[in-house]
C-alpha cells in the first residue's frame, strides 16, 4: 500500500508523542512524522508505520499497548489531542482510523494519566490497579461447580440486561484517564451493579462494594465529582447510572451489621 | 464501611450536608419574598421568626455545623482527587464536563466567603452600612436596613455577583446530590439534571430581583 502503487491518496500527519524511557525517567514530547498514511489504516497501524521508520533510522520505537486490534480486549489505550481512545463515540483506538484525520494534522499523543496508572514507557501505563479491584470484589465467593441447567436459577430479562450492559466493561480504563480526578467509579460501579443485579451476587453485596472502595483507595484512585467524562470516552458507552447504583449499594452496606468480611480470593 | 474515612462515605456527607443546605436556599428565599410586599411584609416574617426563641438557635447551630462539614470534606475530597490526578496533560478535551462542574471548589469558598460577608452584615450588624431601628410598629425595621445596604451599588453588585456564583454552584451540585446518594438511574438522570438547572435559575433570579430593583428604584419605601 505504498504511496506510488495505492490508488488511495496518501497523507502525513505531524505527531507530538510523550516519549519516556522508564517508570522514574523524566517524559518530554517528540515529533514525529507519519507518511504514507492512508484513510483505511487504523491509528494503530500509522503508528505501526512510523515505527518501522524508527527502527530502520536505528530509532526506539514508540512502546504502545495493543493486542486484539478489534476493539474487544481493552488493551489499546492512548489519548489522542486530549481524549482518551481519540473521541470516537464507542471507539477504542485500534478502530479509529486516519479517515478522522486531515492530511499534514498535529496529533498530540499522550499515555494514561493518573496517580494510580505509573508509566512503564512512552504510551505504556501499568493499569494493574484494576487487576487489584478485581481480586479485591469482583467476583462471587461461593463454589459455583458444574454449568448449571438454563433457567435453574429464574433472572428478569431486565435483570440480566442491566448486568450485560455492566458487563461489556472491557477494564482498558479510560475512565480513569479522562476523570480530572484519576477515579476509578465507572469500573468499579459496573463491576459492583453487574454483581448486584444477579441472584449469585446479591449475598455478598455488601461486603463486596465495601472491599471495592477499599481497593479502590489503596490504589490512590480518586473520588468521582459526577463530571461524566468517564461515559463519554467509554469504548463501550458504560453508562454513569452504575456509579449511582455503586453509591446506593454503599449506603445500603452502611446499615448492614456485617459489611466488610469479603472472602478473600481462594480461600 | 465509614461514613466519614470512605470515599463515596464522605461523598455522601457533601450531598447530605448540601441538601440541607439547598432547603435552606428554598426557604429563605420564600423568607425573603415577603420584602416585595413591602416594610411590613418583611418586618412581619422577622418579627414571627423572632418569636421563634430557641428553635432558631437549634436551626442555626444546626445550618452551621451543615456547612462546616460541607466544606471540610469538599475541601479534604478535593485535594485527594487532585492528588490522584498528576493532570499533566498536555492537550485535555473535556467532552461532557462543564464549567459549573469543573469550578466547583472556587465557586463554593466564593459562597463560605459571601456567606460570612452576609451574617457579619445582617446578622450580626457589624458592617458600617447597616442601618438599625425600629418601624412604626415597633418592630425590628428588616425592610430599612435591607433597602438602606442594597442601594449601595456595590454592595448591589456584590449580592449579585454572589447570586451568579450560587447559580453555577448549584446547577452542577443539585444533580450531584441525587447520583451521590445513589437514586440516579439513565430515566431520572437528565431529569434531575434539568430540575438542578431550573431550581438555580430560580434562585438566580428570585434573590437578584431584591438587589436589582432596589437599585432600579422599583423596590422602595
């Protein structure tokens, strides 16, 4: 698909891209230049374009996170010109492609920022704190054995849709790099109504959403000011009315006598 | 699980605290209505709150410790979130965020600030423009020493400029209340949204109608 042979126009765009050697190196902007970029490469490949050219010029590629390229596995995270996943409503950034680009744009390329996500690299983050929430409340204590029969255990359909679309979290967390205050609430709140909504996860509520918030503080997360800036760059559209079912799920915890004695994971 | 060491514990205290504090705004706006019937509206209503001896001492110890708590832990919330955010960006795009929502910190000590300015003022009466005495009835004349401050067109710009600050504070605050406690869901949300618009625009205008036409000569004795 070179620029000679391709029937489809070529373009270059200018990118100002956070270059950092190390967790505890000092980060400073680069600019690099993609050519021969076409509309129907994915943002992932015009960066697998200019890291070729790195490499070729004997350069340091630019360390980026990526693994499905399909937008399923969350893995995929950098904010392009202040939008994490590059403001393409329910786009993660392998499928936003350069036809959202202009011939000879800048595009400013940022990794993840928040207290709780250090960077391993240029666009690389460690988003481990998540992994954390998940061994801290997100999952069901009790011995589930075998598949059980369809229907064994009678769920609404709004029920299970609720805990479907909570769900369809892929944990790549942007949420938490948009969020003016690095909170984790959208993760954590569809984790914890996903639960909440179903039988199976109804007996350790409270416990869980406490064992939640807990994690969540020892990650260094912040607190949700109801901004909504989480939904908004959601790949998955994760709706804001979790973080409001995770508060509600605390306050019914608050009056329980004995909140907080989750059992820990494989024991 | 701590009410006052959790994050969406203490959360829930601003929300709890600000709810009070917005019932407050209600009827002390319904309280200062009474101006537009003239002196002896006003001077009535103080007259009948006077009476209320004591239960106005427990409403304003009560209305005090709602604020204090309100604005220790806005102030304890905010600078843990900003230490969770290094907000190193060099490009951010806010998609959703408003400016209401993004100023909250500022606009609220702006609000402790004009709060303490108002108390001093016509409360304790410590500030050089008040004017005290009694009425014909021989009641406290609330209508004079109010009509006597907001003629000052500063003093007039000063109720305004607040009156906009409360505007922003709780069109972004009154929505935050009801997904704070948790009665949010994707039907209620833009409804709560609108009612927070709508019930600040309200103040905005009902409490700036009292400085505005006093000025405007409209509102006079």
């Amino acid at each position: 698909m070179s620029a000679q042979t391709s029937e489809h126009k070529t373009m270059s765009v200018k990118l100002i891209v956070w270059r950092q050697k190390g967790p505890n190196e000092p980060g400073r902007f680069e600019t690099h230049v993609a050519k021969g970029i076409t509309e129907h490469h994915s943002f992932l490949e015009m960066l697998d374009v200019v890291n070729e050219d790195l490499i070729k010029q004997g350069k340091d590629p630019i360390a980026f996170d990526h693994d499905c390229r399909e937008g399923i596995c969350g893995t995929c995270s950098a904010v392009v010109n202040g939008v994490p996943h590059g403001g393409q409503k329910r786009t993660t950034l392998c499928q936003l492609h350069m036809r959202k680009f202009k011939d000879g744009d800048a595009i400013y390329l940022e990794p993840w920022r928040a207290r709780a996500f250090p960077i391993i690299r240029d666009l690389v983050v460690n988003r481990g704190a998540l992994d954390k929430l998940i061994q801290a409340a997100g999952y069901v204590s009790c011995h589930t054995g075998g598949v059980p029969d369809a229907n064994a255990i009678p769920i609404s359909k709004p029920d299970s849709d609720y805990a479907m679309d909570a769900a369809e979290c892929i944990g790549c967390g942007a949420c938490v790099a948009a969020c003016p205050n690095g909170a984790a609430m959208l993760f954590a709140g569809a984790k914890v109504a996903q639960f909440a909504a179903l039988p199976q996860g109804q007996v350790e509520a409270p416990e869980r959403v406490a064992a939640m918030i807990q994690a969540m503080q020892e990650c260094g997360f912040g607190n949700c000011t109801n901004h909504y800036e989480c939904q908004a760059v959601c790949p998955k559209d994760v709706d804001v009315k979790f973080i409001a079912r995770l508060n509600r799920e605390f306050h019914k915890a608050l009056f329980k006598a004995k909140a907080g004695t989750f059992t820990p994971i494989g024991e | 699980m701590r009410l006052f060491s959790d994050s969406i514990g203490r959360k829930a205290v601003v929300a709890v605290t600000g709810l009070f504090m917005l019932l407050f705004v209600v009827t002390h706006l319904l309280g200062n209505s009474t101006i537009f019937a003239g002196p002896d509206g006003i001077n009535a209503y103080a007259e009948k709150l006077r009476g209320l001896g004591p239960f106005v001492l427990v409403f304003r110890i009560f209305m005090a410790a709602m604020l204090v708590l309100h604005v220790i832990f806005a102030i304890l919330l905010t600078l843990e979130n900003r230490a969770a955010n290094p907000g190193k960006y060099a490009v951010k795009k806010m998609l959703k965020a408003t400016f209401a929502g993004e100023t909250m910190i500022w606009t609220g000590l702006l609000l402790l600030a004009f709060i303490v300015y108002h108390l001093l003022q016509f409360t304790l009466h410590i500030t050089p423009d008040v004017v005290l005495g009694n009425d014909a009835k021989n009641r406290v004349d609330v209508f004079t020493m109010v009509f006597s401050s907001l003629r000052i067109t500063p003093i007039a710009l000063v109720y305004v400029a607040a009156m906009v600050t409360l505007f922003l504070h709780l069109s972004h605050g009154i929505q935050s209340i009801f997904q704070t406690l948790g009665l949010n869901n994707e039907k209620t949300m833009p409804q709560f949204g609108m009612l927070g618009k709508l019930l600040s625009a309200l103040f905005l205008v009902g409490y700036s109608a009292i400085p505005v036409l006093i000025l405007a000569g409209i509102l006079a004795k």
